[in-house]
C-alpha cells in the first residue's frame, strides 16, 4: 500500500524524508510539501506514516486484497505514548487498534554492536538474528530448517 500526502494537511517539516528507508519521500521545491515521489518502489513500512506529526500521509490499498471504499489511518500521539489505527472496511465496520510507541531516543536501548563477540562459522550460517537467542527466551533453541531440509516446497 503506497503512501501519498495531503497537502492540505502536510506542513512540509521532513520528518518522513528523515525517515524514509527508501529514499522516496521529497519535500517539493515549489509547494515546500512532501510527497511520494516512486510509489511502486515504497517498502510499505509505515515509517512515514508514524512519523508525520500532521497526519497528512496516508496508504492506498491494493484492489486485490482491499477493494475501493476501506480506509486505514494511523494516529500518532506522542503525549499519550500511542500510535492508534483505524480500518475501515467498505461495509462500515470499523476495527481500532492502540499500541505504545517504542521509539528511543538515538543511540538508546540498543546494544553496540562491537560488544557483541565475534560470532563462529555455525553462528554465521544459523537463520537466527544476533539477538534472537536471549531475546525470546524459548528454552532448547528455535526450530530452524537445515540445508537440504526444504525440498520443493515440502518440509522434511
């Protein structure tokens, strides 16, 4: 689901430039507002979307899965702590969602990574994340496949 910008509502402050892992989101030179400038090469992350302080960027549902007349909003509320979203489905029904935002600040809550020892050859060929292990605290491992586990499509 592409972004696109009200320009009614965008004041132009970049924070979706900042944001933007793909490098799509521009500040127009004449009308000083954002706009998405490559939407068939958006990442779909919803970056933007919770980083703009106006709620002026909003998605476009693909027809396939989310035929003409639903509608997705998402609210970020840094004074209450939440991002809220809003789906509207073309019969009416609303579904509302709230989580907490966990944003930190730069350079917060994140382990350097050169702390991190040296990981050995099974550690560079495993599936699992560097902090995946600890993170999840599943006893006995994840379950993960093995080379020549997956063989056209079945799992062995």
């Amino acid at each position: 689901m592409p972004t696109f910008v009200y320009m009614t509502r965008c004041d132009g402050c970049g924070h979706c430039v900042d944001i933007c892992p793909s490098d799509i989101m521009h500040i127009d030179t004449t009308t000083r507002r954002a706009y998405n400038m490559e939407p068939n090469m958006c990442w779909e992350c919803y970056s933007c979307v919770k980083a703009c302080p106006q709620n002026a960027i909003d998605v476009r549902g693909y027809a396939d899965f989310a035929p003409l007349g639903h509608s997705v909003r998402v609210l970020r509320e840094e004074e209450k702590g939440t991002i809220s979203w809003k789906i509207r489905f073309r019969d009416g029904r609303e579904k509302n969602f709230v989580s907490p935002i966990t944003t930190k600040p730069w350079g917060e809550g994140i382990e350097d990574l050169a702390d991190l020892n040296v990981p050995d050859e099974e550690a560079l060929n495993s599936q699992l994340l560097a902090y995946e292990p600890d993170v999840l605290g599943y006893e006995g491992g994840v379950r993960t496949l093995k080379k020549g586990q997956l063989k056209q499509g079945v799992y062995y």
